[in-house]
C-alpha cells in the first residue's frame, strides 16, 4: 500500500512542479469530466520513447505485468507552452514546446502514464534518487513515480532561475528556488500519498 501511495504521490508532485504553465485546473477537469481528456482503453504502463524503470528485486511471490495503454481516438492538440517571460527559456526552443499532458506515439501509445498494483506489499524504499531535472525549462522526465523516503534530487540546468514549489496535500509543502544553474536540492516525502 505504501508503495502505492507513494507511486501517486510522485505523479501529484510533479504535476504540481510545473514551472510557469499558465494553466490551472478547473473542477470539471479535476473530476475528470474535462472534454478534451485522454481515456486509456487499457491499464498498462506506456512510453513513446519506450523507457521504463529497472524492476525492482523480485519477491518470491512477485509477479510481472506488462502493457500497453492506448489513447482511443484521435489525440487532443496540445497547447503552446508561454515562455516569453524568461528570454533564456524561449532561447531553448526554436520551435515553440507543447504541453506534455498528452502525448502519444503513432500507434496511439500512451506516455506519462502510471499503472499502480492496489494493495501491493510494502517494501524498504529505494536509497537511489530520483532525478528531476530542470532543462530547457521543462521537467524531465514530465512523469515519474517516488517512493516513501525515496531521495528527490531537484536539478537546474538551465542557466537562469527556476522554483520548485511542490503542493502535496499531505505532506510538507515546499517552495525554494533555484538560481544557479547545477544546483541541486534533495528533498524526501515521508507519508503515502495519492494523486
């Protein structure tokens, strides 16, 4: 269960990380009742660029499930992300960077994507950190998954001021910037938490 938890925590903390989006979530959107929102015909982890995280060591009891989740239908166009504010930031992109909330491959898979086993064993959190790195002024990767006491080590690349404000809703709430580039803060979530 911890583990879980912990899987949607990570996505709730990444979503809110995002650095100057300029979108906010509606009510309809939260109840996922927003029309333009993606439905997965399947519950499976997906990745357009066919990554995936190295299994953990297996139980005896363990098991593997693989997968693909599909976005049924043609995908949403994603919206222009505003990076006029910062010159550094636009300076990244030649071409504009789209929002990441949906992104496919061209087989309709799924990225960002985050298939969790309910009710599954508690185990030791991993003592390997989790990087999330700052770069082009985007998040990288955009969707990840920590663990309960799991280090987040929070990097800067770029060469201008990024924020990290995380806005879990159990656990501490965090707001620190970062002004030069290779810095690096490590941060650790100590409660379960779901998306």
């Amino acid at each position: 269960m911890k583990k879980f938890l912990a899987l949607m925590y990570a996505t709730t903390l990444l979503l809110a990380l995002a650095c100057g989006g300029g979108k906010e979530t509606t009510s309809k959107e939260e109840e996922g009742e927003d029309d333009q929102a993606a439905q997965p015909t399947s519950t499976a982890v997906a990745s357009t660029a066919a990554t995936t995280a190295a299994p953990a060591a297996a139980a005896a009891d363990a098991a593997t499930i693989t997968g693909v989740a599909k976005l049924e239908g043609a995908p949403p166009k994603m919206p222009a992300i505003q990076m006029s504010a910062d010159p550094y930031c636009q300076s990244q992109h030649p071409t504009a960077a789209t929002d990441e909330e949906v992104v496919t491959g061209p087989g309709g898979e799924l990225a960002n994507v985050i298939v969790y086993v309910k009710n599954a064993p508690s185990a030791a959190p991993s003592s390997t950190p989790l990087t999330l790195d700052q770069h082009g002024c985007q998040y990288h990767p955009h969707v990840s998954v920590i663990e309960v006491g799991q280090p987040l080590q929070i990097k800067n690349s770029d060469a201008t001021l990024h924020n990290i404000h995380a806005l879990p809703n159990v656990n501490s709430q965090f707001n620190e910037g970062q002004p030069v580039q290779g810095m690096v803060s490590t941060k650790k979530f100590d409660k379960p938490e779901i998306v």
